[in-house]
C-alpha cells in the first residue's frame, strides 16, 4: 500500500528540504546526488521497510535504542488515540490522568524514588537534573556545591547543557564553549584500562580516579555526579564488580547527588530489571530516561528523583522560591505517558526483561563464537540485548580498525537487510565498535539472522 508513484515525490521533497539527524548530506545532494536518502515506510514487529519496498531486521531498535516493544503496537496506538481524543494538552503545572497513572507505575518499579518530572528529550531530562542541582547549591550551600562530574566516553544529550557533560569530543568538537562548572572524570573500560588492573581491582581503581577528581576540585563544590549505567555511544561498556559500590561510597562520603542516565539502558534494554542501575545495587538521587519509555510511539521523557530531592524544593512555603523554576511545554502532553504506560504493560504482560536477559544472553555466547572465528574482533560486551563487539587490527596492540572498515560492515549488513550500529567516532580510534539491540521482543531466529549478516560481513571486509 505504500509502495505507490507517490514515494518518489516523497523522496524528492525529502531531498530537497529534510535536514536529516547526524549524517553527512553530500552524497545525496548537488546536482549529480550519488545516493537517494533512506526513507522508512513502514514496520511490524523487529522488521521495517524502506522506500524501495527492502525489508530490514532491525538490530538497533529504530536506530538508537528506542523502539524497545517493537513495531505496529496497535495496544499503544489506541491508547494514544483515545486520550488525545478526551484531552491532548494542558500545561505542565496541571495534572492529567495519563501523567499519575504513569507515574505511580513507573515509580513502583523504582524502588527508593517518587517524583516524576515530565519533559520530551534525554537532553531534557539531563538539563532538568543538572538545573535542580544548580539550584540546590543555590538554596543550600551558597551557590558553591554547584559542579556537576561526567565521565569521559559518557554522552547525555545535544543541547550546549547537555554537550557540556559530554565526554565524547566528536560529538563536541566545534561546539564550544561550553557552559562552566561540569567536570571530566576518567573512563572505566577494562578493555581499554588505564591501570594494570583488571576485574574488581580495576572497577574500584576507576571509581577511585572520581575520588581523586572530587579531592582536587574541592568536595564543597561538587553538587553531584552523572553517570550511564552501561555506557551506550560510548562504546557498550559495562562496568566491571566493585565499579558501583564504591562510586556510591563516594557518593554518600562527600554528600554528592548521584544522577543516573537511563535515556538508554531504561526500561528494560538490559533484561531482569527495569533499569541499568538495578543490576549493580545502586540508589541514585536522579535517574533520567527517554527513548524506550514510549518505545518511540510518542515523545516523552523523565526526571525521576528521590523525595529528598524533592522535599528541598517543596518544604519552606513562605520562600516565593522555593520550587522548581522551570517548564516544558511539551512536558504537559499527554500522549506521552498514555503511550509509556501501555508500553510497560506490555513489558510486563510479555515478560520481555525475561526475554530480554535469555535473548541478551544467547546473543552474547553468539558474539564470543563469532569472536574465535574472527580474529578482528578484539572485545564483545553488553548487557541484556544492549551489545557491542570492539573490533581491532591487532590483537595485542588493540589497535582500532580504520574507521572506514566499520562503516564498511554497517553497510555490508544493510545490504544483507540487516540494520546494525557502530559506536561514535568521538576520541580517535573510537568508532570501532558494532553495536546491537534490537527489540525486547526479539527471537532466537532474528538473533541467528544478525550474528550470520555480522559473520559474512566481517568476513567480506577482513577476509
Ligand atoms: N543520554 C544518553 C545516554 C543518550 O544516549 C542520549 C541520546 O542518544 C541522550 C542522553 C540524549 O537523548 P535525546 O536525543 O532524547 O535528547
């Protein structure tokens, strides 16, 4: 039914005025246009068409971990519909049915936090935490608590706020300057380790190194620390035993606000749990979320806090400033949290973090075989069905890979109708990294379809 004249005239009018997301425009451009722009058409379950009527798997949820229950969820649809139809909008400071059901159950699978604070982006949600902070220092220490750390590899979000906290140059480069007070602590890749430690010593090596960075700075002027639970363009990196606990020790010891993003890992990307933070024990004071709250079927994103948190903004009524100071007009949408709250039934009612960590787990021992027969292949990591396999010239040495040989094997598996990801280019030699999540819902068949285009892929480009 798609596939009519009409597409070309799509394609057309795609070219000549859609400004597409971070992707050079060039080869599809000018007079002589060397390529036709990707359009998709349509989707159903992990699959999804194109305007050529080229069928996909999608291996990365929608292109960057989003679409988590998959595509044509007609339950989530109806859900959207109807509640636009009896009320779309009303300004954030108002209440709405959606924005307290979601809430109350949202919050019963986040043990230890209570507040929810609507917004429409991961970079959103990022900004509404690093503001709260702000202005707890304001209200609480003087405005001198005020430093918020992030770590290197790290990326929460595309405004100049949110690129302050990025620890991802390539996502930065030219975008300066940035806004003062947010402060860089190192990495914690055991692949890559920085320290000859390995294993529980090195996790607590690199949350000591955050240790060192708090000392330097000054304790009384660091407000909080920001963190992924599994770090995503970064590189799938997944923090080793002892990494969480002592960054939480730390945490308490210098009364510093623990902020986890979940833009990725949240809502069920990692299996088991409802989000990355729950495998490692940790009680954040923040925790912000976004692409697979709604899988995609509306926007929406979230603030999530502690009552703490909260109570310093709600507990002195006579001081006229004493709330939040902030809006978001799109935070007072309601078909965002219709569509969240049907997409967490659906979570539940499938027992997709189940599927999740048995799916995650296949797919891992899957990417290990692959490893043995590919020599390129110099890490496979993740969690969940959040994967990543870091590919090397050298085994040793671990050179990355030329950039170009990445792109190569994204491209070659499209080709096969396979869609993967490969991680940032940011730091040198960092985008070297093929990245895989498909849907929650994903099979043992989808995942065979994925390891095989890998498989003839890399064995295309590296022989
Ligand atoms: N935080 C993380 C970990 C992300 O990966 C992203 C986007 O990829 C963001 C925040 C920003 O989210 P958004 O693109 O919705 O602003």
């Amino acid at each position: 039914k798609f596939l009519d004249n009409d597409i070309e005239k799509v394609v057309d009018a795609d070219r000549a005025h859609v400004w597409h997301h971070l992707i050079q425009h060039a080869p599809w451009t000018g007079p002589d246009p060397k390529a036709d722009p990707r359009i998709i058409v349509e989707g159903k379950g992990m699959r999804v068409w194109d305007q050529k009527g080229k069928e996909h798997l999608d291996a990365v949820s929608g292109g960057v971990w989003t679409v988590n229950v998959g595509y044509g969820r007609e339950e989530i649809a109806n859900a959207v519909r109807d509640q636009l139809i009896q009320l779309p909008y009303f300004a954030g400071s108002t209440g709405s049915i959606p924005g307290a059901m979601f809430s109350e159950k949202l919050i019963s699978k986040m043990p230890g936090l209570s507040r929810v604070y609507f917004t429409n982006s991961g970079s959103e949600a990022n900004e509404k935490a690093f503001k709260m902070v702000r202005q707890i220092a304001h209200k609480r220490y003087g405005g001198k608590k005020h430093k918020i750390l992030y770590r290197e590899r790290d990326y929460h979000g595309t405004t100049i706020g949110a690129l302050s906290a990025g620890g991802q140059d390539e996502r930065n480069a030219q975008y300066g300057p940035f806004a003062p007070g947010f402060v860089r602590v190192p990495h914690c890749l055991e692949y890559r380790a920085q320290w000859d430690l390995s294993g529980e010593e090195y996790g607590k090596r690199a949350a000591d190194a955050i240790e060192e960075v708090i000392l330097a700075e000054g304790p009384d002027t660091v407000g909080a620390l920001c963190l992924e639970p599994v770090t995503a363009g970064g590189g799938v990196i997944c923090p080793p035993e002892g990494y969480w606990p002592r960054v939480q020790e730390i945490c308490r010891k210098y009364d510093i606000l623990l902020h986890i993003d979940e833009v990725v890992c949240g809502v069920g990307r990692t299996g088991t749990h409802w989000f990355g933070y729950q495998h490692y024990g940790v009680e954040p004071d923040f925790v912000t979320m976004a692409k697979g709250v709604a899988s995609g079927y509306a926007a929406i994103a979230c603030c999530v806090t502690n009552e703490r948190v909260f109570e310093m903004f709600s507990d002195d009524a006579d001081d006229p400033m004493n709330y939040f100071r902030d809006i978001s007009t799109f935070g007072g949408c309601t078909a965002g949290p219709a569509a969240a709250l049907a997409n967490m039934e659906i979570i539940e009612r499938e027992g997709l973090l189940e599927n999740t960590t048995r799916m995650g787990d296949y797919m891992l021992d899957q990417l290990h075989a692959l490893m043995d027969k590919h020599e390129v292949i110099g890490d496979v990591r993740g969690k969940g069905l959040f994967l990543g396999a870091e590919l090397v010239s050298d085994r040793t040495s671990k050179e990355p890979v030329a950039e170009k040989a990445v792109g190569a094997v994204v491209a070659d598996c499209n080709a096969q109708g396979v869609i993967i990801g490969a991680t940032n280019r940011s730091l040198p030699g960092f985008n070297n990294t093929l990245c895989y999540s498909p849907a929650l819902i994903a099979t043992k068949d989808d995942i065979d379809e994925i390891i095989t285009a890998t498989d003839n892929a890399l064995t295309k480009v590296f022989g």
